[in-house]
C-alpha cells in the first residue's frame, strides 16, 4: 500500500521506491490541483501561446483539438526535484490535457507524460482516466469509474510577505 498525506509519503513495504515516486508525481503534483497549488506556492508559470494544432497547420477544415501551452517550473512537493514541464490545456473546454517533461535522473532522460482524459460534464468532475507515458510507453492508466468526495477542507491562508 502506498500512502501520500499531501506532505509525506510511505508505503506498507518501507522503502518508497523510484516507480512509487513517478506515480505520486502524476497523480498529485501533475493534476490541475497540483499545478495550481505549486503556483500558489512560487512555481514558474508561463504561456507560450494559445490554440496550438497539433496537425502541421496544413489540415483543411481543421477540427481540433486547440491546446493552450504553459511551461511550468515546479520546485519542491513529494518529488523534490527541479521539473521543467510543459502543460497543455484544452482551449475551448480549459481542461487539463497533458503535462509533459524529461526526467533527467536517467541517461538518457526519460520522457514523461501524464494524460488526462474523459473530464466529465459538470463543473469540477475528474477526468475519467489518468494515463502516464514513459517514452511512449504506457506504465499507468488509471480508469475512474465512481467517485466520492469527502468533506469540503477550508484551503490553507494566503498571505504575502
């Protein structure tokens, strides 16, 4: 069993391995929630421009998908490590896509994605799947059929220095 409180993390093995830790980093600090929180706490965020195609721009008629593209440095959380990413968001919707980045701990570096897929219809549903790529190979999909939210916690004060 593998444990993340938000701040710490542990696993009914002892050791938290390497594999354990990508997971977490895709399923907590790569969720929009995540992302807005590393913001929240100093992240670099920048646009890079917005209703990129992700044909050559030579396709007629042209039907989408339009993606919003930020980098994102994000320092700190769980994976305490510097990440350069790139996070797609869709235009139209405002859905998180993609987050993708190049994990320079191995050589060569490994290419990450985190997809997120499926958003439901109403306001502030979870995607319907969570896939992470390595390289263009799938190591997780995370399938959410059912969903339940527990009590509503106050976020943390913000307050400038």
């Amino acid at each position: 069993m593998l444990v993340f409180d938000g701040s710490r993390i542990s696993s009914s093995r002892g050791s938290v391995g390497p594999g354990e830790l990508a997971l977490i980093e895709s399923l907590a600090v790569d969720t929009p929630e995540g992302f807005f929180l590393s913001v929240l706490h100093g992240a670099g965020l920048t646009l890079l421009g917005s209703r990129f195609r992700t044909d050559d721009g030579r396709t007629p008629n042209y039907r989408g998908p339009y993606f919003d593209v930020y980098r994102w440095v994000h320092v700190g959380g769980p994976i305490a490590l510097l990440r350069r990413k790139h996070v797609l968001v869709e235009s139209i919707t405002q859905s998180l896509a993609k987050v993708q980045y190049a994990d320079q701990s191995s050589n060569p570096p490994t290419q990450i994605e985190t997809i997120f897929e499926q958003w439901g219809p109403e306001e502030g549903a979870p995607p319907g799947r969570i896939v992470r790529t390595e390289n263009g190979r799938e190591v997780l999909r995370l399938d959410i059929a059912h969903l339940e939210r527990g009590p509503r916690a106050d976020p943390p004060a913000f307050r400038l220095p």
